[in-house]
C-alpha cells in the first residue's frame, strides 16, 4: 500500500541496523537545543517515517474522498484504501475477522471508553464487578470509574508486588463474581508486561471477559488475540509509527454484534424513520460520520514498516537496548538513580521512570531538554500508581526502534550534568 516500502538493509541478521533506519524519519534531520536529537519520549507518541507521510500525502494529492458514499472512481480508490487499511490492522494483531472485528476510533482512549459506553451498559448491572489493576493508565480507569457513578459497580483493584509486578496471588478471589477484568499488556510507567493468558484464562474460567489496553505493547511486540484469548484490544496509531487522530478497537464479532452504537449519525444506520433506526452491520455500526481515512493509510503504512522490520526483531532490539539501559545507568549512578520498575529486561518493555537523587522530575526533564535528550516528566496519566509508588511525577525514558546505545549514553550524560548542576 505505501508508495515507498522501507528497505530491507534496516534489519540485519534480525538486528534493527538504527543508524541505517534513522535516516527514514525526518524529525532526526533536525537538531534540539543545538544538539542531537535524542527522542526518548515514544510511550507517548513515536516518530514517523518517511514512507508513513509520504502515504498519506499520496492519498490527500491523488484519491482523497469520503468513503462508503460515493460511487466515482476517487470514492471507490478512498473505499479501498480504508477497507486496505482494516485488513492490515487485523492481520497485524490476528484477527479471525478483521472486516467485522476491527473498529477504527480516535485512539486507545475512545476505544476503551467504546466499550465501557456500549458493552458496559448493555451488559453490567448494579452491584457487577469490574477488576482493574494498579498499574492502569487513567484512560483504562476513569471510564470504569464514570460507569461505577453510573450504574454502582463494584471495582476491585488487582495491586503490584515489591518487584512492580502484578500480584497474582490473589486473582483467583478477585475475579470471582466479576464481569470484566480490563488490564494493562504494559504498564506506560514500569513497563511491566502482565501474564495476559494467565489472566485471561482465570478470568474466563470465572465468566470475565478481558479488556487488554495494548497502547504500549502492540507497537512493540508481536500480538495475537487468539493467543492472548483476551475479548477485546485497544490501542493507538500515534505509539506505533502512525499518525496521531487514529485508534483501534479489536473485538470478538459476536461481543460487538450485541452491542449497541456508541455514536450516531451518518454511515452508522441502515434505516432512520421518526420513530427509531436500524444500526448498521460491523464495523459501521461503530464507526459514526466521517473516519479518519488519511490516518487509516498512514497506520497501514507504518504497519507495513513494522512488518517490514519484524515484529520479533523490534522485540528482540527492545530488550537489548533495555538491557543495556539497566545496566550501564546502574553501573553509572548506583543508588543515587531509582528506576521504578522491574530492574530486569526480561517481562518488560523500553520504557524506564527515573528518579535522580531529590531533582524534581520537571526541573531533570528542562536540563536533559538543554541536552537535545527528550523526556517525559509528569504523573503519565497514571495517578493510582503514582500514589502506590509514593511519588507524584517521575520523568520518563522511553526507546523504539529508531533508538540505539548512543542514546542510552546521551541520556546518561544528561543525567549527569543535572547532578552537577543541581549540586
């Protein structure tokens, strides 16, 4: 679909070869502070390359039209980039359907909020129950929160252990009775991965269904529904290389056939009278007004560039930088750097939250800024752990595939020249 696949010389021996790939995103032609620029802040939206704007810039010069309205060939060329674009979705992450099971929305949040929205109050009663984890970003926990408000759900918290794991001790009593278990695949702040199949199977076995919030993990690792078992996926095309505006809700067909629209408007009905309408089939059903078309190409391109690279060579160059990130900032700074978060790169992705000696995370994340290093400093959209971490921000490294050794290096000598700026 994209007009300039990226090369084959990016991936050598299984390896991402960085300083070869780098030269496919633009934004790393530029400098930051008069530096080089160090992008370390992919948890919260990653670089695009070339081949991902040069897709869309495609579709907007030469095949832009609504779709699913017209019948003149721009229509029909927009219609089969977007159906296109549905498919590379499912295949990347497995669908059995991806024609009825994939959902395109804003972004993992919208996803999430979909399905608290529509399953949440066709399904759930007063007195259900609802388990979420300690480890969930505010958008896997404030549409639950407004349904509990709602409808008086019971919400029980599965918490993390000492080593900022999920605690699955006590899953078994949690789940039962429950409804629904909505978890993390990775914590934006620890970068822990939960066991999903051992969730999702207790869950099941107690007649939960799961909602897995795989913002950070599908860009990252290679995902399969079936494998996971879960019911329902959500994530994001911003983290993914994609552009921002587009999300993604994955869903068993026969879950989303139950429930009701959660927009209404055009392209969602099949029949309006004065006295009702007739939703339509998936996925319009959930997929109200205009979509966001350009966006779909530009996610299918960067779907292109991932399947390109290889999902398990991403993984593989993830840990392997992660690793060495552990490693050499231990080595460097020892007790006066706190990494929240396991202290392994085995079950974790490229995200590490720094605590440096008393250094306010914002006032660290202005200095590393004077670098070129960028972070990310705040509470992440994760207050319940930050309040179970006993802290109110931490400022946040995060890696992709664009990132290297070099930049783990950078951000250690960032690091440093904050401690001796801060005494």
């Amino acid at each position: 679909m994209s007009p300039n696949p990226p090369s084959p010389v990016a991936r050598t021996a299984g390896v991402l070869d960085v300083a070869r790939l780098k030269r496919d995103f633009p934004v790393f032609e530029r400098t930051a502070r008069g530096k080089r620029l160090v992008y370390l802040d992919s948890a919260a939206s990653s670089q695009h390359p070339r081949q991902v704007l040069q897709a869309m810039d495609h579709y907007y010069e030469h095949s832009h039209a609504n779709v699913h309205r017209g019948v003149y060939e721009l229509a029909e060329e927009a219609d089969d980039l977007y159906d296109q674009a549905r498919r590379a979705v499912g295949r990347f992450v497995g669908a059995a359907d991806p024609e009825r099971e994939v959902i395109f929305t804003k972004n993992a949040t919208e996803s999430v909020n979909l399905v608290a929205s529509t399953w949440g109050r066709h399904s759930l009663r007063s007195g259900d129950v609802v388990v979420l984890t300690e480890m969930e970003h505010h958008a896997n926990v404030v549409p639950w929160l407004m349904l509990a408000d709602e409808i008086g759900l019971e919400l029980r918290w599965l918490e993390i252990d000492d080593q900022y794991r999920l605690d699955l001790e006590p899953l078994d009593r949690l789940v039962d009775g429950a409804r629904l278990v909505a978890v993390t695949a990775m914590s934006n702040v620890l970068g822990t991965i939960p066991p999903l199949r051992q969730i999702t199977e207790t869950a099941h076995a107690a007649g939960a269904v799961v909602l897995a919030d795989g913002a950070q993990l599908v860009p990252h690792q290679r995902v399969d529904v079936a494998e996971l078992g879960i019911d329902f996926l959500a994530f994001s095309g911003h983290k993914m290389l994609g552009p921002t505006g587009i999300g993604v809700l994955w869903a068993r067909r026969s879950l989303l056939e139950a429930m009701p629209p959660f927009l209404g408007g055009g392209g969602m009905i099949r029949d309006v009278r004065r006295d009702g309408f007739v939703a339509n089939e998936l996925p319009w059903k959930f997929e109200a007004g205009t979509p966001p078309i350009a966006e779909a190409v530009g996610l299918a391109a960067a779907i292109e560039y991932l399947e390109e690279l290889g999902m398990d060579a991403v993984a593989a160059h993830d840990h392997d930088l992660t690793a060495y990130a552990l490693a050499s900032l231990q080595e460097r700074f020892g007790d006066e750097l706190l990494i929240h978060g396991p202290r392994s790169a085995e079950g974790r992705g490229a995200v590490l939250s720094l605590a440096y000696r008393d250094i306010h995370p914002h006032d660290l994340a202005q200095v590393l800024d004077q670098a070129g290093v960028c972070v990310r400093a705040g509470h992440h959209c994760a207050k319940p752990l930050m309040r179970r971490l006993g802290v109110g921000a931490t400022a946040r490294a995060s890696f992709y595939v664009y990132n290297d050794e070099a930049d783990v290096d950078a951000l250690a000598d960032a690091l440093a020249e904050a401690g001796t700026l801060f005494g």
